[in-house]
C-alpha cells in the first residue's frame, strides 16, 4: 500500500512538473515580447496622431507633394539622379547610424534601443496610415515597398547593436558572453561584428539608392 502511495506521489509530482512547464511554455508564447509591445504601441500612436492631426492636411500643402496621387504615377518616367540621391541617403544614414552608435554605448542604451523602436513604429504608422487613407489597398503596398529592401539591412544592425541589452537576451548573451570575452577572442569578435554592422549599413545604402527606386518606379504603375 505504502508502495502504490509512493507511486502515486511520484506520478503527481511529474504531472506537476510537466504542467509548470507547459505553463511557463504557453506565458511565453501567449504573452508579446516587450520590444513587439513597443514598437506596436508607437505604430498606435502614429494611427492616432493621423487621425487627429494629419488626416487633416489631406489636400491641402501640408501633405509631402510625393505622397499624392498624381506624383506618385509620374515616377514611373522620372529618371533619379543616382550620384545626387546616393550623396543624400550616404549622409542622411551614416548620421542615423552615428546616432544608434551613441545611443548603443551609452549607459541608458536599453531605455534607447526601446525609445527607438518606438518611435520607428510611431513613423511607419503614420505613413503606413496617410498612404492607406488616399490610395486603399495600393497605399499599403506602397508603404511596404518603399521599405524594400533596404529596410531589412537597417534592422539588421539595429538588432546587432541592441539584441544583447534587452531583458530577453540576456541569459542567451550571457552563455555566449561566457565562451567569447577573453582577451584575443573578445577583441576579434567585436572587431567583426564591427565589420559585420558596417557592410549591412552600406548594403542597406546600396540598396536603397540602386534598387528600391527601380521598385517604386514598378508600383507607380498602379497609380495612373
């Protein structure tokens, strides 16, 4: 009797244990990350400040003249100076990434990385928003392409640069941390995550100047 109460016993405190871990499984999964919390709660704001502000410039001359519809269908034949927008996207990004370079090696770099992706979701939903309020369905594909493909190079070293301060990351960088910050090793890691950042913003240049005026150029058809 003794034996089968043990039995017992032991069989509960492994459906115990199996459910804690279900449990903490399926928090994990049912609850959003923080930084998806915030950058959506940045891409909210931007809807509401369209609706109470911006949707107010519609036709009139506070609206960006790119954003309307007959300069949208006219960029199908217009020819972009590469060497002039090349100059332009260089120094505007370059500054940009100065600027997350600060913000990384500061000692308030977590509160930024947030403050960053907040704000880039407070800027995406305003665009998103303004172009989808004038062109429905078209606007939304144009506010997706016009973040391709260079965006994804951006994110790229954002995510390079902040993935280790945030709360998530912290056991995974810590184990790693472990393995590759001694001496030599430490110094050769980040000399190629340096490299790494550098290229992938280039890229992202590149791509932007060269391929994402080709695309824009290709959805302009939808706007005549």
């Amino acid at each position: 009797m003794d034996k089968f109460k043990q039995n017992v016993d032991n069989t509960g405190n492994c459906v115990g244990n199996e459910y804690v871990k279900y449990q903490k499984i399926y928090y994990k999964n049912a609850v959003p990350d923080s930084r998806m919390l915030v950058f959506l709660t940045g891409f909210c704001l931007g809807m509401v400040f369209f609706y109470f502000a911006g949707i107010k410039l519609i036709g009139t001359s506070g609206l960006p003249a790119a954003l309307l519809t007959d300069n949208i269908a006219k960029l199908q034949d217009f020819d972009f100076y590469t060497a002039g927008l090349f100059e332009y996207v260089a120094c505007k990004r370059f500054g940009e990434l100065l600027f997350l370079l600060i913000c990384a090696t500061s000692f308030l770099r977590t509160a930024f990385s947030y403050a960053v992706l907040g704000w880039g979701g407070f800027e995406l939903g305003i665009m998103m928003f303004t172009l989808v309020y004038q062109h429905g369905l078209r606007g939304l594909l144009l506010a997706l392409l016009l973040l391709v493909p260079h965006g994804f190079f951006y994110i790229a070293v954002f995510l390079l640069l902040f993935f280790r301060y945030w709360s998530g990351d912290k056991k995974d960088y810590h184990n790693y941390g472990a393995i590759t910050e001694k001496g030599f090793h430490n110094k050769l890691t980040k000399v190629r995550r340096a490299m790494v950042i550098l290229i992938l913003w280039v890229l992202g240049i590149l791509s932007e100047v060269y391929f994402n005026p080709e695309i824009i150029k290709k959805i302009a058809l939808f706007f005549k």
